[in-house]
C-alpha cells in the first residue's frame, strides 16, 4: 500500500492509499529511475499547473527578478529543490542496497509537502 496524495484543480489535496503493483519486473534500476524522475517532474508541473502556470518551469522563472509572483515562485522552487535533493537521497540508498527502488507512484508519494503559503 502506498498513500498517494491527489492534488484538486482547486489545490485541494486528498490522501489515497492505493495498492500499487511492480508495472515493470523487465526494466532495469535505471530505466526505473527514470520513471520514477518523470513521474516526480510530473507531479512538480501538476503543482505548478494547480498554482496557475503552465509548469515548473514557467512558475520559477519569476524567481529572478522583482515582480507580484515572485515570492510564490520562491516558495515553489524551495520545494522544487527539496523534493529532488530527497529523491537523490533515496536513489544513492538504493545503489548503496539499503533500500528498495521505488515505483513512480510510490515516489510521488514520498514527496515533500507543499507549503501552505
């Protein structure tokens, strides 16, 4: 079992928990890093979507200079950063064989909580 948490249109986040199945026995580690990164970057750019930007991306690109988004693309990319500085956390467990390779899902799961701003 694994608590997804499922983000609204309206930003309101719901707590699932789900049964999620190995979809890919064949693939190796790193072909399921991968998925699991896109899986994370999707999520990201869902946020970014629920915050009313087209993605990550677009959302800290207002970081850089004085302007009304500013401080909410701050916020973003603070969060941005810790869930990709946990995932490489988790990842080098995983080659150090201290903990299992995750699926997308489980991943995404895992991730940092957004900050109530």
């Amino acid at each position: 079992m694994a608590l997804v948490i499922q983000v609204g249109l309206d930003g309101s986040e719901t707590e699932v928990n789900e049964e999620l199945p190995d979809l890919t026995p064949d693939l190796s580690n790193e072909q399921r890093a991968e998925l699991v990164r896109q899986a994370l970057q999707e999520a990201i750019d869902l946020k970014a979507r629920d915050l009313g930007f087209s993605g990550g991306n677009a959302l800290m690109l207002y970081v850089g200079f004085e302007n009304h988004y500013q401080s909410l693309a701050q916020v973003f990319a603070t969060w941005e950063a810790s869930v990709w500085v946990e995932a490489d956390e988790y990842k080098a467990e995983v080659l150090a064989g201290a903990k299992p390779m995750l699926t997308g899902p489980e991943a995404v799961a895992l991730m940092p909580v957004y900050p109530e701003v």
